[in-house]
C-alpha cells in the first residue's frame, strides 16, 4: 500500500465531507448562487452544446484525419514564414464567429497535428476575440470608439500574446521545430481544393447556424437579412457537406441522401434547428463510421471527433457549474447572482484606476460570455458606473477566457502554460483599459 496515494484518497474523502456537513443550505446567497448554476447549466446546453460544440467538434475531426500533418505544420509550424503563420492565426476570428469554448476542439487539433506554440495561441486567442459580429455590435451599441479600440486591441494581442509565449517556450519550440524540418512532404490524399470545400462546408453550417440577431429597430442591413434567412444559408452549406460526402469523401450516395432527406423532414415537420442539427449530426456521423473503404478515412474522422468529445467535454461541464456558482449567470434577460454579488463586480470595476482594470480582466477572464452576449453585459455595467477602460479590458479578457476554457487548455498544453497564457492575457487587457480609460 503506497501512503502517500492512500493519505490524498483520505484527504479528499475529509474534504467532500466537511463540505457536505457544514454546507449552508438555509442561506439565502447559497441557495441563489445554486439557482444560478443550474440556470447556467441549463442554458448552456440548450443554447450551445447542439449548435456551437457538437459541430466544433467535426469540424476538429476533419482537421485531424483530413488536413495532414504536413500541411499544419506548412503553414503554423517550424517550416512557415512567421508572418504568415500569425497572420493566418490572427485573422481566423473573421471568419469563426465562436466563443472561447467552441475554439477548443479546432485548436486542439491544430496542436495535435504540429502546429507552433505561438501561432496555435494566437488562434486560440483571436478566434473568439475578433469576431467581425461582436465587434460590429460592439461599436454600434457601445460606441464608435470602443469598436475601434476593440478590434485593434485583439489582432495586436493576438499576435503579441503568440510571439511572447514562443519566445517564453524557446528551448522547447527550437527541438520541436528541429524535428519537423526533417519531417518528409507526404503527398495528400486527396487535392487541397478539395478538403478545402469539406473543411469550409462545416464551417460555414457552424458559423450561419449561431448568427446572432442585429440591434434592436435593425430591420433594413445585410447583418438583419442573413440572421432573417440564416437557416435557409445553413441549408444551402448541408447541400454543399452532402456533396462533399458523396464526390470527395466517396461516401454511398444512397445513404448520404437518405441522411439528408431525414434532416430535412426533421426540419420540416419538428421546426426545432436543435433537433434538425443532432439529425444531421448523427446522420453524418453514422454514415461515416460504415463506410468500409480501405484508407479507413471516414470512419477516422469521427472517432477523431469522438476523441475530442470525450476529452473536452466533462471538462466543460465541471467549468460552467463552478463559474455559474462563483460568478451567477448572467445572459439575455436573466441576471442571477453567484456567491461573488454582481454589486461587488460593479463596485470593483468603477473608474479607470489601476485596480479597476485588473479586476475586470480577471472577472472577464473568469466569466463565460458566449458569442455576442458580452456586449448587452458590458452595456448594463457601463450604466451601472463602470469605467470605459475596464470595460474594454473586460471585452479583450473576457471572449477569449473562461473558467471552462481554462481547464480544457490545461489539458492540451499543461497547467504551466496555460497560467503563462491566462496571465498575459490579463496583463495586456489590464494595459489596455489603462490607455483607453486615460484617453
């Protein structure tokens, strides 16, 4: 018997005791603080697990099994022209419209196949953080200049964020790239063109698929009649993924139809896109996994996407319970405390001080915002007295970090990196919202 593994076991046996023992269940803050997890909970699977997640993670799977190693590292690892792969990373928020958690699987995957450390965090970062979307919204609800402010903070950080964490990891990046300059250039399978349409027919049905809704009385602009006629878009890039499946992928055109014609009579006879999207989902996937053909390809993809699932998910789960206990839940008209009060939240980020500043990136680090749902919050603490530095502090701390977020990263890079990634993220939000506060 080893005493020490025994005495953690006792240990953390004591701890779930006392826990359980001494909890405070006649207390008003702690049994509101469980309302508010639970309604986090539930929101956050009703709202996005089905849309955001679930095609996250095929989309991962693609680029594990379809995008080769070679062509990863072509254009993130040691054999890329730096600029080339930060500007790559950094503009990759133009086109996903995610949030911090649905950019996990897709940077997971890209670290997986060889990626550098600084370019796979400038995308981890900028994918949430320069959302065309958000920050359109941002400038038109909060102001010209904070849209500014905000869309010039996130590509500068991104790659300032990417370039210090290569330059921290050095010695480790130097043996990494050393091995991959001897990696042979193995043909594809397949042209690139053609994972390219694949790749970017998912991408799309993701992105099209959580196109949020414009400002109140937009009723006239392009943004209003892409969301007006989102659905009909969505189903234009399932015809795009049908073919794909069936031309590229080399899929049975009998089943694959048959898949799409069960999604569409979903969407036709439920009106529900969740159930539509786990039709499609499990259509998808149950195609790919019988599919017999040699190279195993296809059924890859989506044990890939399962394995991605499997390692991203309870992590998930275990960070949105605690930040919905510590920090309430906060989203569309529902605004339920934590055990930390949103009075003290906005209490604490009054002024443009030097502390003001460093709490709301800590607090927006922490949180979890989705896609687009930062801008209401940060509209309601501006009238509630926040200062205009920490709340653009909080809007380049808070997209791209969650407590969530931050486990699932602990698991792909370790718990050293991710604390050096969370810390100059907050450093550099806390530097900003100084600068812009002072202006």
């Amino acid at each position: 018997m080893e005493l020490k593994k025994e005495l953690k076991i006792l240990f953390w046996i004591v701890v779930v005791f006392l826990g359980v023992f001494y909890m405070p269940v006649n207390s008003p803050v702690f049994n509101t603080a469980i309302d508010a997890t639970l309604d986090l909970s539930k929101w956050y699977a009703r709202e996005h697990v089905i849309l955001c997640l679930l095609p996250a993670f095929i989309i991962a799977g693609v680029i594990s099994v379809f995008v080769s190693q070679g062509a990863v590292i072509k254009y993130f690892g040691a054999k890329a022209k730096r600029w080339v792969a930060y500007t790559v990373a950094a503009v990759s928020g133009t086109i996903l419209a995610v949030c911090s958690c649905t950019i996990l699987p897709l940077f997971s995957s890209i670290h997986k196949r060889g990626a550098g450390l600084g370019p796979a965090v400038a995308f981890l970062y900028s994918g949430p953080a320069i959302n065309i979307l958000a920050i359109i919204l941002t400038a038109r609800i909060l102001g010209f200049e904070m849209g500014v402010a905000r869309i010039i903070g996130a590509v500068v950080f991104s790659v300032v964020i990417g370039l210090t964490m290569a330059f921290i990891y050095r010695k480790e990046e130097r043996l990494k790239a050393a091995e991959q300059l001897n990696f042979p250039d193995v043909p594809e399978n397949r042209p690139l063109w053609q994972t390219a349409i694949h790749f970017f027919s998912l991408v799309f049905i993701l992105i099209f698929a959580n196109w949020g809704a414009p400002g109140d009385g937009d009723t006239s602009s392009v943004w209003y009649y892409i969301w007006a006629y989102k659905w009909h878009i969505t189903g234009a890039f399932g015809l795009v993924l049908v073919y794909s499946m069936i031309v590229i992928l080399k899929l049975k055109s009998w089943q694959v139809l048959l898949g799409a014609v069960i999604t569409a009579l979903s969407a036709l006879l439920i009106a529900n896109p969740l159930v539509s999207m786990v039709v499609g989902i499990a259509a998808v996937s149950s195609i790919a996994l019988m599919d017999k053909s040699e190279d195993g390809e296809n059924r890859e993809w989506i044990i890939s996407s399962w394995g991605f699932t499997k390692q991203i998910m309870p992590l998930l789960a275990i960070g949105v319970v605690i930040a919905g206990f510590l920090l309430g839940s906060t989203h569309d008209d529902v605004s339920i405390p934590g055990i930390v009060p949103n009075e003290w939240v906005v209490w604490a980020v009054g002024g443009n001080s030097l502390l003001s500043n460093v709490l709301a990136s800590i607090v927006g680090a922490f949180m979890y915002f989705a896609t687009l749902t930062e801008v209401p919050i940060i509209q309601g603490l501006l009238a509630s007295g926040m200062g205009k530095g920490p709340a653009l502090a909080l809007l380049l701390a808070g997209p791209s970090l969650s407590l969530p977020n931050m486990l699932v990263i602990r698991g792909v890079m370790g718990t050293q990196k991710t604390a050096v990634y969370v810390a100059i993220v907050v450093v550099l939000s806390t530097l900003a919202g100084l600068l812009f506060g002072s202006i």
